[in-house]
C-alpha cells in the first residue's frame, strides 16, 4: 500500500538531481566564511529577494529567533500575529532565550493584522511598559496569501512610530507564485525575512534570513549562540540553490493539487472545507465524526494531522493520482464514521 504523506510539505525527499548537486557541491568552512557553495546561495537569493544579503541556518525556527535576538534587547517587545508560527509553534524561544516580550495581536479572516490594531498596540515611552520594537508578520499563512497591501499598511504604520519589521516567509514562494508578482516586491516592505527551503522547496534542510549587511552581522553572531555555526554545509546549500532554480515554478502543481482535493472533499456530510488558496488544504471534521479520524485515514494509508480541524498539504511527492486516492479514503472515512 502506497501511503499519501499530506502531513506537511516537510517530509518531501531530496531527489536524484538534486542528490548529484549536493554530492558534486564544492565546500569550506562557513564559520569562517570559507565554503563556496553557501556563499553562491547567499548571494544568489539576496538578488532575488532584494535584500543587502541572506544567511543559511540550519532551520527557520533558528532564523526567526536570530532575527528577533537581533532586533530586541531584554524587556523589549515584539507585536506578532496571534496565529504566527513564530508565536505558536517555536517553542517560545524569544521569552526562553531573550527575554523578549510578545504581544500577540488577533489575525483577521485574511490572515492581516490591521493596521490600527497595530498603532493602538504601540506602547508609549514610558518605564511602566515594555519597549516595543519590532513588527513581526507571516506570509502565507496557513496557506492563505496575506494581501500585499495590508502588509505594507501594518508596516508604514510600525516604521512611523520607529519599530522595525521582519516577516516570516517560511512559505514566501507559495505566495509569489500564486500571486505572479516578484519575490523582492513581497519582500520589499520588511527590514529582515526568511525563507524556509525543507518545506515546498524540497530541500531536505536549511532556511534563509534576508536583511542588511549590519543586521545580518549581528544575526550572524547569534547564529552561532544558538548553534548554528556550520562547518562543510555546502552539501546543504546545495539542495538549496537546486531547489531556487528548480521547485519554485513547480508549486503551481502542489496548489493545483490542494484544489482538487479541497473539490473532491465539497459536500461530503460531516465535513467542510476551508477555501483552498496554495497547498493546505484545512478540513472541518463534525465532532460526531471526529474522534480518531485522522487515525483512520493513516490505516488506509493517508496520512494528515490534527484533530477536528484536518490539515492537509501537498507537496512535489504527492502526485495528482495520490491526491485522488487520498480524497477517496477521506470520503469513505468520512461515510463509515457516521453515525
């Protein structure tokens, strides 16, 4: 039985191309700036995303901190999406490892924060609050494309009132391609962003922090606190450049995918979906049908997470016969659960 891996679009594989580039990778000491190949990457995406330069860390959790680390001091205060991965998913490690301070504001249906949730949030110079520094968005968002111009808008807002502003843009290139508009426009708005490579890309590791030359120094020394100072990682930043080169055009396939399992899911009693934009697909499970059908999907070979709210994702190991076979298992999951 052949499974259907929809958990993530982490779990994709490195394939033979991209194995032989990695293999044939000449390398050096990064620490000491020394290898070649993460040198190329580094330059190669900072044209693409408009940026002074970039820096390869081993994950985007570890760039997003280093970006934060960078930005704020102890006590500071970094505004951030409620639904951020950067808030929810990674570990809190600016309250861990830098003492900063997180104001979570609410995400609207688009996946924006509004720009006067923002200015209202700013706290004013004075000892009794936090210093708020920073700005901290996501783009896509659970695999909604954030509008541009909501972005700029929170933005202009931050850098009126002297905050500077970082995007996560671990799925940046899903935005780009669904949108047809150039990386460096998205990305034209923020101060310092990553990108993540092991998700959509395919590469197996690495994500990218975008900023300037002073920002990324610093960046750079936190990298290594953190320890992410990498030695021969050439043959990582390898997979990275193949997959610049070559798995960007190709997410229109993974959001080709999701929308034809999100249609194959339609009017199916007991569950709905969510309107599909790149490669998740997110599915509303009736509580009466809830209560192991994730597990019964993964017995039939499929596998998705959560619970009563389903996700799934495409990506490049996913073809669009496995999208087919994984959308009948869900339906007669769904037909077999009901009560």
């Amino acid at each position: 039985m052949r499974v259907v891996d929809l958990r993530s679009d982490t779990v994709t594989r490195p394939g033979p191309a991209m194995r032989r580039a990695m293999a044939e990778a000449e390398v050096g000491d990064d620490v000491w700036g020394d290898d070649p190949t993460v040198s190329k990457l580094q330059a190669v995406a900072a044209e693409r995303f408009g940026h002074e330069g970039s820096l390869f860390f081993p994950s985007g959790t570890q760039s997003n901190l280093a970006a934060l680390l960078t930005w704020c001091a102890r006590g500071d205060e970094v505004l951030l999406g409620a639904e951020a991965h950067t808030f929810i998913h990674e570990g809190g490690g600016a309250a861990a490892l830098g003492s900063i301070h997180s104001h979570a504001l609410a995400n609207d249906a688009d996946g924006a924060v509004d720009p006067a949730k923002v200015a209202r949030a700013i706290k004013p110079r004075d000892n009794h609050f936090a210093r708020t520094r920073l700005l901290a968005l996501e783009n896509t968002l659970d695999g909604k494309v954030v509008p541009q111009q909501r972005l700029e808008a929170a933005c202009a807002v931050a850098k009126q009132h002297g905050l500077v502003t970082h995007l996560d843009g671990a799925r940046l290139m899903n935005a780009v391609v669904k949108t047809g508009r150039p990386a460096a426009e998205l990305a034209r708005p923020f101060d310092s962003l990553s990108l993540c490579l092991s998700k959509g890309l395919g590469a197996p590791v690495g994500s990218l922090l975008f900023g300037s030359a002073a920002f990324l120094d610093g960046a750079r020394r936190w990298r290594k606190v953190l320890g992410g100072g990498m030695r021969q990682v050439g043959v990582l930043a390898a997979a990275g450049l193949y997959a610049l080169e070559h798995h960007v055009d190709r997410l229109a396939e993974d959001h080709a995918n999701a929308a034809l399992l999100g249609e194959r899911l339609a009017n199916v009693e007991g569950l709905t979906v969510e309107p599909v934009q790149t490669n998740m697909v997110w599915l509303q499970v009736a509580p009466a049908l809830a209560q192991g059908f994730v597990g019964r999907l993964a017995a039939r070979g499929v596998l998705a997470s959560g619970a009563e709210r389903v996700r799934f994702v495409t990506h490049l190991d996913v073809s669009r016969e496995d999208v087919l076979r994984a959308a009948e298992v869900v339906r007669e999951v769904a037909r077999a659960s009901a009560p």
